[in-house]
C-alpha cells in the first residue's frame, strides 16, 4: 500500500490517497511503518498549497523522531546561530565536507526527509522559519553524518549566509 500511495501522490489522486494511507496507518505495526505515510500526506498538502498544515503535521512528525526545531526568537540569536554553524563547519576542509561520515540511522534520514519538505513549504507560506529549519539538518549532518538531504540543507545554508552579506562563506557552500 506504500507504493500505491506514493503512486497516488504523484498523479494527484488525493482520494485514492487517502484510501490507501488509511489502509497503512490501519495497519502498521510501528511509528517507523507509518513515516512513508506521513511523508506523502505531506507531500500533498503542499501540492494543495495547504503549507501551514503542511508545515505543522511535519513539525510534529519531527518531535515524534524527536528532532525538534531550535528557537529563535530574535534577529541577533539567528545570526548568533548562523555565525556557530559557520564556525563549526569551517574547521572541516571541502574535501573533509565531501567524505564525510554517512548518515546511518534511518530515523535520522527520515527526519532529513521531512526537513527537507518542511523547507519546501516554508519557501511560500513562512520563509522566516527558513533558517529553523536549515540550522537543524546542518546540525544533525554534523552530529550523524551527511544523507542525501544533507546538500539541500548546506545549500540552503550557504544562500542564507550570502543573504546577509557573507558572501565568501555562503558561495562556499
């Protein structure tokens, strides 16, 4: 039913969608059997440009991985937070960026996934959150090791840095 779901997703068939996730989330045997689930119904929130709803189910997905956003409440503590990151990925070299451990633990790369579409959604609905969001898959890269995800959020990153006016490190990443 994970496949179909998915199938759904992707010609836009939200009733069949729906039919099929209940048929999942009905029968799973574990949190880690309802994720792809999760994801989808997600995923076409944002298609529907439901984006705050699509945005809160994935917050609370995160939490229930237990992967929370960080706070930041003010222009300073963002920058505050940009500068830390910016430190502690300048220690590692390119090369070092480039072979860097693999992330291993699959609730961790699932948690990337959901990050992932979070930032899809925050791109519309709230871009302020933006950097919430792309702190969190740097600092779980870093701590568990690069996903394919990974690069999204060292992407977004690097744009955010040039954003506000740091220039050589945001072309660097």
């Amino acid at each position: 039913y994970d496949n179909a779901a998915k199938c759904c997703l992707s010609i836009g068939d939200s009733e069949k969608l729906e039919k099929f996730s209940t048929q999942v989330l009905s029968n799973a045997r574990s949190f880690e059997d309802k994720l792809n689930i999760y994801y989808f119904s997600i995923s076409a929130l944002c298609h529907a440009s439901l984006l705050e709803e699509a945005f809160s189910k994935g917050v609370q997905i995160l939490s229930m991985l237990g992967e929370d956003l960080p706070q930041i409440r003010t222009h300073d503590e963002k920058i505050g937070h940009l500068n830390e990151t910016t430190s502690k990925l300048s220690c590692l070299s390119d090369d070092e960026l480039l072979t860097y451990k693999m992330m291993s633990d699959p609730s961790k790369i699932m948690a990337m996934k959901f990050l992932w579409r979070l930032q899809v959604s925050l791109l519309m609905g709230k871009p302020s959150f933006i950097p919430h969001v792309t702190l969190k898959m740097i600092h779980m890269s870093l701590a568990h090791g690069m996903s394919a995800m990974s690069a999204i959020g060292i992407v977004y990153f690097g744009s955010i840095l040039a954003s506000i006016g740091n220039i050589k490190d945001g072309y660097r990443f």
